[in-house]
C-alpha cells in the first residue's frame, strides 16, 4: 500500500472506532501533498461505503482557530451526507473521541468553483448563506497535530447542521455580524463574522484557489463551511448547543 493509503486506513479506523491515534507527524515528516492525498483516499474509502460528498469545509481561517491549535495556514477538509445533521438534530457523543464545536458561516454554491472563480463576482459564485454549526474531532491523541497531519485527518471533520438559508440578495453585508454560540442557554463564545478571514466572503475565493491547487471538485449545489468564527468550544455530553448570526438567524443541535 501507498503512503497516504496506510495513513488513510489508520484514520479511518479511528473515526469508525472513536479511539485516538498518535500524530502522523512526529516519525514521519509528512509533506502537504502527502497529506491532501490521505485526506481524499481518506474520503475514497466512506464514498466506497455509500456517502456521498456533500462540500467542504475552510479550517483555520479565524486567528482565534489558528491561535488555538498552533497552526498558520487556511486548510480544506471534505464534508459527507454522513456527518450532516438536521437543525435540532441529535449528534451521539458516544460515536466521537473529544468532540467540540464552533459556529460558523456556510455558503451554498451556485456555480461550480475552480481557479476562474478568482475572475467572478461572489453573486455569480454563491446562492445564499446561513449561520452553521460545525463539530470538529481529531482523530488524533489529545487534540494535538501539526498542519500536515489535520490536513489528512479532513481537517477534524465530524459532523455540521445548517440553518435557514437566505439568498445572498437579501442578506445585505455579512462582513461584521454578531456570532454567539450558546451551550444550554449560556454563552460559550461570541465573535464576528469578521474573524472568519476579514470578511467570510473571502472564504469562497480561497477555497476555490485551495480546491484547484489540492485535487478538489466544487460543485454548485455544494456546502461551504466558511470556517469557525471563534475558537472551539467542548461538546457537552448532553445538552442543547445553539449558534447564531445575526441578521441570519441560528441553527440548534443536541448531544445525546
Ligand atoms: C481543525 C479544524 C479547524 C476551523 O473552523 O478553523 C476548523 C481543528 O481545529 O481541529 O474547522
């Protein structure tokens, strides 16, 4: 087997079992080719099992993200069907290692997104917008990588929920908004949507550049998961989280 074909099997395993594996990183020096290429077999094998590929997500575009898990650069993670959740949906805390959860901004893609992109107006890209929350799980011991080994790890994808979605000509500008992410009614965390890269619509041009330069396919029709707008909280074992943007509404899970 390839490299990125035992690194891939080592973490699929881990996701599958919820138990945590050491960092690639340490015995090996992983390079970031090495690491989008165990990232998509990663994705290869749950597409072999029947998920399908439902868009991708932005990792570390907030400097309180990048601050928190010691890493500089914007990464590109994969999403499935598996990992979606309805709002108010029930996420079983028992299928994941050391979750925790941050709110976030999603877009729905319009247009298919490749390197032209960069050419095009963000109206032309995106069909609307809505306030997400995303759940991240490294599958590595104590939450702990470099950026090579989260970048195989499908940048600690673990599941999203997505509230209601506004046409992006209706939302007006989204570039400084309120971000509160609430745990059982008390706040967790608050931010702006500023965090997310300066303005989250940014998130779009860089994750067609990271798409085209990483071997991604961007879909219209595709999710978007701008990034979190804070740093990430704990999930709670049991309990209601709820994140909110304002102007955009809010979108709600439960751990069980
Ligand atoms: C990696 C994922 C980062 C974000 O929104 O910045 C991320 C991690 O922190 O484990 O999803």
């Amino acid at each position: 087997m390839s490299t990125d074909a035992v690194y891939a099997a080592a973490l699929d395993t881990a996701q599958r079992t919820a138990a945590p594996i050491n960092q690639l990183s340490p015995t090996e020096e992983v390079d970031l080719a090495t690491a989008y290429a165990t990232q998509h077999a990663l994705i290869a094998r749950r597409v072999a099992r029947g998920e399908h590929i439902t868009g991708v997500k932005l990792g570390f575009t907030s400097r309180a993200k990048a601050q928190q898990m010691g890493v500089h650069d914007v990464i590109l993670g994969t999403l499935t069907d598996a990992m979606r959740l309805d709002d108010d949906g029930v996420f079983a805390r028992r299928s994941a290692i050391h979750p925790r959860i941050e709110p976030e901004v999603a877009y729905l893609l319009r247009a298919d997104l490749d390197a032209s992109a960069v050419d095009r107006p963000l109206s032309e890209l995106v069909a609307a917008v809505a306030p997400a929350v995303e759940i991240i799980d490294s599958r590595y011991r104590d939450f702990r990588f470099s950026l090579a080994d989260v970048v195989a790890d499908n940048a600690s994808a673990a599941a999203y929920a997505i509230g209601p979605w506004t046409p992006l000509d209706r939302t007006g500008a989204i570039d400084n908004r309120a971000v509160r992410l609430e745990v059982d009614g008390r706040i967790a965390a608050t931010g702006s949507t500023a965090a997310i890269l300066g303005d989250p619509g940014r998130a779009i041009l860089a994750a067609a550049r990271l798409g085209a330069r990483h071997g991604f396919v961007l879909r219209a029709g595709m999710v978007l998961l701008a990034g979190a707008a804070t740093a990430a909280v704990p999930l709670p074992d049991r309990g209601v989280v709820e994140a909110t943007v304002t102007g955009l509404g809010g979108v709600t899970i439960r751990t069980d």
